[in-house]
C-alpha cells in the first residue's frame, strides 16, 4: 500500500508528479489559453463582479489560501483576505452577499472551517469549496466548488494535498482573470502552456532528494530553525516550517524576510539554521541582502534557489536547486525540498513521521 516507499509520506511527497497533473486534467486548454472549472461554471458571471474574496482556513490549507492570496490578486485583481478559520468564525467578521468565501480543506471536515462557512453562508455569501474528499461535510455545505484531486492522504502532515490546494487556487485565479479580462489571451497561453509542464519539473525537484538527505544530517540536531520567504515565497516559508515542526519536533518558524531584522534576527547565531527561498525572481536581490545579513551574525544558511544560480550559492552554506520558472508557479515547486527536508530531518531523529505525536489527520473538534 505504500507502493514501495518505507512511508506514507514519502510516497506522496513522490506522487506530487501525478498529483497535480490528475488536478489539471481537463481544467486546461493550453492552446486556446482557457481554464475550465465545471465545479464553479455556474458562478462564471457573479466572478466578473465581485468587490472581495475571503479565504478561510487551517494549517497547510491556510498556507495555500495566501499562495491563494498572492496569486488572485496579481493575476485576476480581486482584493483578497486570507482567514484562520477559528478566528474569523468568532469575530463577527463584516460579509455581505456580495462576497465570495472560498474554504480550503483536505478532509473537508475542519470543525472550525466548517463553522466559519455556516456563518458565511448564513450572512449571504457564496461559498466555494476547495476540498480533497469527495463528498466531505465541506464540499456538501459549499455553494459550488473544485476538488482538488490529490488522492487519499494518509501521512498525517499535508504534502501532496497542499500543492494540488495550491495548484486549483491557480486555476481559479487564472479563471477569474479569464472571466474579468485582466489576463490577455497571449498570457493566459503563456501561463497555461507553463503550467501544464509544471508535473514535469516537480520530477526534477525530486531529484535532489538525496542531496537532501545530505544536508537532512548537518540539521537534524538543531533546536530550532528559521525559514524565509518574500512575496509568495513567504507562505512556502510558513509551510517549510509547520512541516518540520510537526513531524521532527524541531521548533521552526517562518518569516516574511524582510520583518527578520524587526526581531527574529536576534536568535541568529552560528547555531542557528535558516532556510531561504532565494529563487530568482522579482524579490531576488532583497532575498539576497536578507542572506547577507544572516551571514553577518554567523547563520547557517540553506538556500533554495533557481537551477543554475552561482550568485546565492557563493554566500551560503547549503544550496538546493529548483527548475526555473515564472513567479505564478514558485510555490509549487520551492515546497518539494521543504516537505523533503522536513521527512529526512525527522527520520534521522527517530520520529514517526506518519504518525506525528499528538496530531490528528481530521480535526472535527475545535
Ligand atoms: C499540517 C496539516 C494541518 C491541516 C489542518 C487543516 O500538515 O495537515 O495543519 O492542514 O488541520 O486540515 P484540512 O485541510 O483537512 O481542513
């Protein structure tokens, strides 16, 4: 059942390939620079419309709503505000039925994002649903929705589930630039043409997997650790560390790079590793100053960066190569070392990394 893999994990960090391509299958027409969600087709005038969308979520799937956010923003132009579930539910949130709230969940059974759409709903707006089982509690309170296609997940730290959550929210940004106009055709073929060789370079990112091991020993016997990010970079920071915390045990935060010398940088010393996406793209030479000033203090640096970079890999300690890409699809690609990472450091520790200590893979309890 595990397909030849020593766990669960494992296994899905391998079968993002398959993963997000089953997620694209008859979504895209790369050629006609089209996006066809069946899911949300009903809805396909009210998006031409619409004031804001309100993401909420959880954990991973709340990391994926503010990839959500970046993405919808820049490419559809749609102001965006990503939610914690919990919080939103409880807060007498301001919603109109104007609004569109899209819950993002893998089970589709989050106690508290299913509270924070009843309310939604109750206060008039339509809800889409962004769910991996099908016919979830989720998706049947929803308006309308995309299934994310992911597969059954069984390793209790989200992997495959995150990327294909990120994977629709970049089809539904792509389809609401369709609907609204605010992506050229010759654009939309561009990013769509993109898009649909992403699986493949996903294979290459996992290629590194045992350099990554490599590096997986250098760590394994920190404390803590840092990871940064800048643009849509920064939630792929959060996740990298929610991924390591989880299942290694390792305390582990992610910052947006730049808030680093607003506090964080206190804590770096040479026993400090920090992880950073230093891909090249628009945030590259910022990323680069980040790093520099890490260096200062003596911090361990590992890097994430574009196939082929020598500038980052002169400064740092630790590099991991990406194939190159167009900002839109960073995300995706920069998480695969970081799910990696995260599983060899808690192998090495002796940590259960399906079964994390005190985790549950459905949280139906608030
Ligand atoms: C982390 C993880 C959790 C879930 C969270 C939401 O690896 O799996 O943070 O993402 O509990 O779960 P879903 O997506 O099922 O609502």
């Amino acid at each position: 059942e595990k397909g030849g893999y020593e766990h669960f994990m494992l296994k899905e960090i391998f079968e993002q390939t398959r993963s997000i391509r089953d997620c694209l299958r008859g979504r895209i027409y790369p050629n006609e620079g089209r996006v066809q969600l069946g899911g949300i087709k009903e809805y396909a005038d009210k998006l031409k419309n619409i004031d804001r969308i309100i993401i909420v979520a959880c954990g991973t799937s709340w990391h994926a709503g503010l990839v959500g956010e970046y993405l919808i923003e820049e490419y559809a132009r749609i102001p965006v505000e990503v939610e914690y579930a919990s919080e939103f539910r409880y807060r007498n949130p301001i919603i109109t039925e104007k609004d569109v709230v899209i819950a993002i969940s893998q089970s589709g059974e989050t106690a508290d994002t299913m509270a924070a759409i009843q309310m939604a709903k109750e206060r008039g707006a339509t809800i889409f649903g962004v769910c991996n089982v099908v016919g979830a509690s989720i998706p049947r309170l929803t308006h309308a929705g995309v299934y994310t296609h992911a597969g059954p997940e069984i390793g209790v730290a989200s992997t495959k589930a995150f990327t294909a959550q990120v994977t629709v929210l970049t089809l539904m940004a792509f389809y609401m630039a369709q609907q609204k106009g605010t992506l050229t055709q010759a654009k939309l073929v561009e990013l769509l043409t993109e898009l649909d060789h992403i699986p493949e370079k996903i294979e290459k990112a996992l290629e590194s997997n045992a350099l990554i091991l490599d590096i997986a020993h250098k760590f394994k016997d920190s404390r803590n650790c840092l990871f940064l990010g800048r643009g849509s970079g920064f939630p792929v920071a959060l996740e990298g560390a929610l991924k390591l915390k989880e299942i290694s045990y390792i305390h582990a935060e992610g910052y947006p790079a730049a808030e680093m010398k607003h506090g964080p940088i206190a804590l770096i010393d040479e026993e400090m590793p920090v992880v950073v996406i230093a891909t090249r793209n628009s945030s590259y030479e910022k990323v680069i100053s980040n790093i520099q000033e890490v260096k200062a203090r003596k911090g361990v640096v590992l890097a994430i960066v574009t196939e082929g970079d020598t500038e980052v890999r002169g400064m740092v300690d630790y590099c991991i190569e990406i194939p190159d890409a167009s900002e839109a699809f960073l995300p995706l690609l920069a998480t695969i070392p970081l799910q990696l990472l995260a599983y060899h450091i808690a192998l090495l520790r002796g940590c259960n990394v399906d079964q994390p200590r005190n985790l549950a893979k459905s949280v139906t309890v608030e």
